[in-house]
C-alpha cells in the first residue's frame, strides 16, 4: 500500500525556517517524480514544488522560489522541503504528492505550518 | 505562468442531480489536465486525468471533455458522497496551477 507520511510542521516565528520531511513507503521511492502542495486555511490547492525521481530537475512556484528548497533522499525514501524567510501567507497545510507521468496520484495527510508571533 | 480559471465556485445540487464544472486554461495545454476530489479535512483524491482518463476505481458517473482551453469535469447523477470541493490542475508546463475549487453543496 502506497503511503506518504508528511511531518515536521508546526508553530515559527515569521522570518524563520522549518523543515518538512515526508517518509514514503509502499512503492519504489527512487523512481518517482514528487511534489509538494500547499492549502491556506480556507482556500484553495497551491502547487509549490516539484522533483524528478534523480532531483536532477526542479521547479517552484513563484510565491516561494528563493525562499523554499526541495530536496530528496532516494536511500532514505524521504522527500523534504526547506522552508526559510517564512510569513504569514505561508501558513498551510503542506501535502507531498507522488507523480505518476507528471500526475500527482498518491497524496499524504498534510502536515500544518502556522507562521505566527 | 498558466491560469486557470474555474467556475462556478460553488453550487447547490440534489441527489440524482446532473453537475457540470468547467476550467477555462489562459493558453493551450493540449489534454494536460487533471481533475481532483477534496472532502474536508482530506487530502485531495485523482479522480481523472489527461482530461478524460477515470482513474481505477472512480465510480463511472464521473467523466473529464475538453481540450486545448476548455475542460469539463461531469457528474452524470450526483450521489451524497459526491458532495465535496473540486478542483483543476493544470499538467503542461511549470509552475503547475490549479483552479479556484468548486464546491459542491447539498440543496
């Protein structure tokens, strides 16, 4: 069974950085293309980030390019996505996301970041 | 960057009702469309892809037309588990974007 399991939210400090790790299992980690995506409470799916299954290739939406760094662990079957400069419009439920041919198929639950003093 | 503009943002609908949401992209992106189920507190769930391909185990009522610009996700008879938030995505090129949501209430 293919499961995504995001963690590392939490409450920052606007201008601090955080960490989100998504441990993947039940399917060969190494030869997937990931993403991740983000909801604000209330509104709607914002794509943020994407990886090819080397991390070779890389893209990143415009509202956090500069700012987030995603990154892979083929061996360690994990994806992260490093946060820096955060504020309050980076408040969220971030969710990774298996690509299948470009597709996000398999989705975690979401892990929440709340940037707030 | 491509936009997609979905419509309407919301509706009311009835059991057995036919439902039609539609996404207009701001330039051509062939069949790259992907159309996803969100219930609250969920993670979102693919119900189709490159435009009109149901994915395992989606119930048949739903059905993805369209190309190019104009995309059309069809619930032929809306069940109450049906009730939920839609939403677009846009698969033709980085950054990928989705449309608005549509939200799909009981009447």
């Amino acid at each position: 069974e293919v499961q995504l399991v995001e963690s590392g939210g939490g409450l920052v400090q606007p201008g601090g950085s955080l960490r989100l790790s998504c441990a993947a299992s039940g399917f060969s980690f190494s030869i997937y293309s990931m993403n991740w995506v983000r909801q604000a409470p209330g509104k709607g799916l914002e794509w943020i980030s994407y990886i090819t299954s080397s991390g070779t290739t890389i893209y990143y939406g415009d509202s956090v390019k500069g700012r987030f760094t995603i990154s892979r662990d083929n061996a360690e079957n994990s994806l992260y996505l490093q946060m820096n400069s955060l504020t309050a419009e980076d408040t969220a439920v971030y969710y990774c996301a298996r690509s299948v041919r470009g597709v996000p198929d398999y989705w975690g639950l979401g892990t929440l970041v709340t940037v707030s003093s | 960057d491509i936009q997609m503009t979905q419509s309407p943002s919301s509706l009311s609908a009835s059991v057995g009702d036919r439902v039609t949401i539609t996404c207009r992209a701001s330039q051509d992106i062939g069949n790259d469309l992907g159309w996803y189920q969100q219930k609250p507190g969920k993670a979102p769930k693919r119900l189709i892809s490159a435009a009109s391909s149901l994915q395992n185990g989606v119930p048949s009522r739903f059905s993805g037309s369209g190309s190019g610009t104009e995309f059309t996700l069809t619930i032929s008879s809306l069940q109450p588990e049906d009730f939920a938030t839609y939403y677009c995505l846009q698969l033709n090129t980085f950054p990928r974007t989705f449309g608005q949501g549509t939200k799909v209430e009981i009447k």
